[in-house]
C-alpha cells in the first residue's frame, strides 16, 4: 500500500507541522548516479591506479614539453636551462640516478645525505650550487678533497645526467652530515647586489680631511 501524498506528520513544533513529501525520483537517480560515480573513480584511480590523476597527467606532460625543449637546445652550449631541464626529464633523471649509485654514493650516501663528501640535499654548497656550478665541480673535480674528475671516467653525456640527478636532491633536506659551506642565496647575493641596489643601506662615511 502507498502511502497517500502530502500526508501531515505528527510532528509539531513551535506550533510548525509539516508534510512528508518524497523527493522528486531524478533527484533520486542523481543521487544513486553520483554514488555509482564516486565508488568507480575510487577503484579506477585510488585501489587499482588503472587510469592516471590530473596531477600526475600534469607532470608527463611538463616532462614531455622539457624533452622538446631540450632537443630545440642540443646544439646550444650547456647552461643552467639545460640542465634544469633534464632534471624535469624523468628518463634522464633516472639514468643519472643509477650512475650516483653506482660512482657517488660512497661519498655522498645513498639519498645524498652525505658521508665522506658534504650533504647534498641541503641549501649549503662549498663551490656553489647552481646547476652550472654542480657540473664544473662534477666535471673537473676537487683534488685537494679528493674527489676526482669525472668526465674522464663519465664522459660529458653522462655526467650531465649525474648532474639532473644532484638537482632533483636540492633542498629536500635529508638528515645526515652537518651542513658544509655557504647557502646558495647568499653565494648569489654579491652578483645580485653588483646589478640592482643593495639590500641595506649603508651609514655614509664621514668626510676626511
């Protein structure tokens, strides 16, 4: 038996009663949809990770546009951009990965974090942290720390990879040797400074006589 429509309820209150009325069934529909939606969604990209988030769609696609732009830049000398750009570029990321592993991390520990050489994820560098100033370092050495030349053993190519590498560490501040050097801020602060006006103003010498 159905019951009758705008059927009075018992309930008063403040002297207010009200009806029963059912909602509208599409509102019904809209609601059995959207759970149907939300439990799919669920299992498609959060139980079994078939399909890719916005997210993760976004980074390919940052990596993909880094790859173009890298073969546009191949025949311009190596820079800063350039090796920015591979370090946006899982693959390259990845063989440079497998090439610290295998040649850096006695020095420098598994993650970076540093051992025998300085701690690699913090903002601290000795001889600058700039991607450019990471490659010449990696390329030509430091023979009075001990580390030797690489690019003899590495060769550019792959030494560039090292390099990508190093940059994705970067202030991800890993715990383990104490940091070493200066902050990458202020070692590009004196340059900075040669450019614009200074961060502080200075009291005026007194005139000599």
């Amino acid at each position: 038996m159905t019951r009758p429509r705008d059927e009075m309820l018992e309930h008063e209150f403040d002297g207010i009663r009200e009806f029963d009325n059912p909602p509208p069934g599409w509102i019904m529909w809209m609601l059995y949809g959207s759970i149907v939606v939300a439990v799919g969604y669920w299992l498609f990209y959060q139980t079994f990770a078939v399909g890719r988030q916005p997210g993760q769609l976004y980074e390919a696609e940052m990596a993909r546009a880094a790859e173009v732009q890298l073969a546009r830049m191949a025949k311009q000398e190596l820079s800063d951009a350039t090796l920015q750009l591979m370090a946006a570029v899982p693959a390259q990321v990845d063989e440079g990965r497998k090439l610290f592993e295998q040649f850096c991390v006695v020095c420098h520990g598994a993650g970076g974090e540093g051992n025998v050489g300085p701690n690699l994820t913090d903002p601290y560098w000795i001889h600058g942290g700039a991607p450019m100033k990471i490659w010449s370092t990696v390329t030509n050495g430091v023979p009075d720390k001990g580390m030797v030349a690489w690019a003899g053993q590495l060769g550019p190519a792959r030494v560039q990879k090292v390099v990508a590498f190093v940059l994705t560490l970067k202030n991800t501040n890993r715990p383990g040797k104490a940091p070493q050097g200066e902050p990458e801020a202020a070692a590009a602060a004196p340059s900075g400074a040669a450019v614009g006006a200074p961060a502080t103003s200075a009291a005026p010498e007194p005139a000599r006589t």
